[in-house]
C-alpha cells in the first residue's frame, strides 16, 4: 500500500494487484454488536513516517492516542505485576530479584564481548543478566513483538539494536545511551484512529482509485524474452490477462513471494519459501463492566511461558481508546499460539473462547463468586457476553537463528535482477511503522534509479 502510494504521488503509474477483495491485510478493523474489533495489529507507533504519512492522506484529525502513561503489566505468582519503564521503577520494583538488579547494574560497568556466531535471544539474556530476567520480561515481550519462542529468535535479526550495542561498546546500556546521545530514550506513543486502523487502508485505497484491482491474484511472474521487464500474468473471476510491468514489488507474506518467484530465480524461491511464521488466533472478548473487578487501567499484560497458561497476552482496548466497547462494556483482545504453541491454531473458535475466557477470569476477578471461601477454586462457567475469533495459521514471520544470513542470500539473488524489489514483514521488522519504513525506502531506490 506504502509503495504503490508513495510512487504514485510522484507521478509513477503503479499499479496495485490484492488478491483479496480489501486492501490492508491483516490491518483489518470491524464493528460489530457495538464494538470496535482489530483483528490484526492493535495499534501502531508514532513514528515521524507514520505521522508524515497519515499528513498527506489527510487523515490526522482522526487519529487517537492511548494513554502515554499507561502501565504495562508481566503474570508473576498468578498475579499482574507493574513493568518498570524506567531505571529508578526497575531498581525499586519487585518483578526480579536483587540478583538480576546486580546483573544489570554489572552490565552497566562491566565489559563483554558478543560472540561471532548468532546468538539466540534467551542464550544472550541468560549471559548477560539472568534466566529470570528472561522468563519474566525478555520472554513475554518476545512472544507480545514476534509471538516467537527465544530459544530460537536471533537476537542480530531480531533486536538489532541490543547486538550492536554490546559489539560497539562491551555493555549494553552503554551502547545504548550512546546511541541516544546520552539522553532518556522516549518511548513513542501508541495510536490508531477512531474507527480502527484500518483507517489507513481506505485513504490509501482511495487515493489509488482505479489503480487498485481488487480479487485479482498474480499467479506467474516471469522474465520478459526480449527486455528487462516482467511478464504478469493476473486472474480475475472474469478473466485472466497478462501485463508488462518495469518494476515489480512483490509485497506479498514471505511463502507467497517464494512461489511467485520460482520462475526467476528457483533458489530465490526456496529461501524466501524456508521463512517459519507462527501462527495466532486473536480472541476479542467483551464483558459487562459491573462484571470485572479489575480497574483495567493500562495497556493489558504478557505471561511468561512458566506461568502454565496459553494466552500469550491481552490488550484492554476499551481502556486504550475510545469507542470501542459499547456503554457499560469492555472489550479484551488476546492472543493465543505462536511458536511455543502452535497448536493453539487447531483449536475451533468455541474452544478458544472458552480458553481464553476460563484464563482471563481469575486473572481480572471476572464474575467471581461471592460466597465462595478463601482459595476455593474460580468457578467454571462461561462469563463473556461478547466473543470474536480470528486465526492466522502463519501471522507472524519468525526472525530465527540464521535469519540476516537467508536475508543477505536472498538479497544476492535479488540483486541480479535491478527491477524486482521486495516489501513485506520478514525483512526489517513486523511492527507496522517497520513496515512503513521499509516500504517508503523501497519507493524512494526506485525512484533513485529512475532519475540515473
């Protein structure tokens, strides 16, 4: 979408081909019975592109944003803990140890050197800090980022940042500041907008016009015999033409783009193919507010695998922004799977609900019993009043072991063909601005060639 309307703008007729009939992907908001759903992404950051972006659509008034304080909260003990976002919060919080405060501390004053293989994010946590540090904070916020496991998630792929400031500096705190010029690093503000983040599809949409071909699927991509360009052949429920294209962007999921590619280059094919995603099921569940006992006053939380649950976290979206539950309501999306659970996709919409709904309830004092007795067990029944599932059998790209080696593989075949360009999830980060990021520098080395 980023693409196509950033080259448009500058006068490139680009032509958008979704098999789909919407544009946006998993970026998909639904009203429904009353609530404001987000099947895909919950949110996304305020990053100077995504703002800039959002400027020349022309749809900055209909942004919101969630509270900037908003506490964050880790399932520790079977009860929610504060996350610490600062280094005073950290030191005087109680989610770890002294032993890992020290550790920590130690990094800042001490010096290590990252080993000259790829290093997974649970193996370089537990040499730097501690493996408590990993299972209640690192872990829950790798599986809340990647839905990944971190036994398998390259740290260099995955948080580039972290690798580079412990190679520069021996420590990662002080790689860390010194990347920030010294100064506290700022966490951007989440947002979205009134009716859903999809917002944005539709103004792309929009501004594409006829330029956008809804339902029509590329089924080959192909070398034109006599010039540098591709031969695409598209299907349409009425019919099947091909077209000529001077670039192509294939901005498709990772296993998409390997078949389309295996034509052009077979071993291009076979490495974006080999690309684990994790699959997600994201269960929406409303309830009646006089029905949770919890105040609700935050982001949500993440839970560390040990705590034995399956939900991988939960956002409080009606605590976030407006409009998204009915008046009297509240509406909870969670996130089930991933790739410490990936059979958690088999389950049926029924069973998942259930899941969900059976965890939540002890968790955020949902319907309690009365007249139950100290420690008796929570009461098994269904309390949701509202319920939504969507799954994804392959959301999220997994940035495992290996992963910069594929990609730089993947960018030697690419290169031998200065017409073809990719965009997608599995290149520089899932999260939505990354995307955008990506996206606008692939638009602008194409319009850098044009001008040579």
């Amino acid at each position: 979408m980023v693409c196509a309307h950033a080259l448009r703008k500058t006068g490139i007729d680009a032509l958008l081909v979704e098999a789909s009939d919407r544009l946006g992907g998993s970026i998909h908001s639904l009203q429904r019975d009353g609530y404001l759903l987000e099947l895909g992404p919950q949110s996304f950051s305020s990053t100077p592109p995504m703002r800039a972006l959002c400027a020349e659509l022309g749809i900055e008034a209909d942004l919101v944003q969630a509270p900037p304080h908003a506490p964050r909260y880790i399932l520790v003990g079977g009860a929610l803990k504060q996350v610490p976002l600062s280094p005073p919060a950290f030191l005087t919080s109680d989610l770890v140890s002294a032993r890992t405060k020290w550790a920590v501390a130690r990094d800042l004053f001490g010096k290590s050197r990252a080993p000259d293989q790829d290093e997974s994010v649970a193996a370089f946590v537990r040499r730097k800090f501690s493996a408590e540090l990993l299972d209640r904070l690192v872990g829950p916020f790798v599986s809340g980022v990647y839905a990944g496991d971190p036994e398998r998630l390259s740290l260099r792929s995955a948080f580039p940042t972290l690798h580079d400031a412990e190679k520069r500096k021996g420590s990662v705190i002080r790689g860390m500041m010194a990347k920030s010029g010294g100064s506290p690093r700022q966490r951007p503000t989440l947002q979205s907008f009134r009716d859903g983040t999809e917002v944005i599809a539709l103004a792309i949409a929009s501004g594409l016009g006829d330029r956008l071909q809804l339902n029509a699927r590329v089924t080959r991509v192909e070398l034109d015999a006599v010039s540098t360009s591709f031969q695409l052949t598209i299907r349409t429920p009425d019919k099947e033409e091909t077209i000529l294209a001077d670039n192509v962007i294939v901005a498709t999921p990772a296993d998409v783009a390997g078949e389309l590619l295996r034509d052009v280059n077979p071993s291009l094919g076979s490495l974006l193919g080999a690309i684990e995603h994790a699959p997600v099921a994201v269960v929406s569940l409303g309830y009646r507010r006089s029905d949770v006992d919890h105040p609700l006053a935050g982001f949500g939380f993440l839970v560390p695998r040990s705590a034995g649950l399956r939900v991988l976290g939960t956002v409080w979206n009606s605590s976030l922004f407006p409009g998204r539950a009915p008046d009297g309501e509240v509406l909870l999306t969670s996130f089930v799977g991933g790739a410490t659970d990936p059979g958690a996709a088999a389950l049926s919409p029924k069973e998942l609900t259930s899941l969900v709904d059976n965890e939540l309830a002890p968790l955020l004092k949902i319907c309690p019993d009365k007249t139950a007795g100290p420690g008796e067990p929570y009461p098994s029944m269904f309390r949701a009043s509202f319920s939504h599932v969507t799954i994804y059998p392959r959301a999220l790209p997994q940035y495992n072991l290996g992963h910069s080696d594929r990609l730089a593989a993947i960018e030697g075949h690419r290169t031998k063909f200065p017409n073809l360009w990719l965009a997608g999830n599995y290149l520089r980060g899932p999260s939505v601005g990354t995307c955008v990021e990506q996206s606008l520098s692939v638009a602008n080395e194409i319009l850098s060639r044009m001008k040579r």
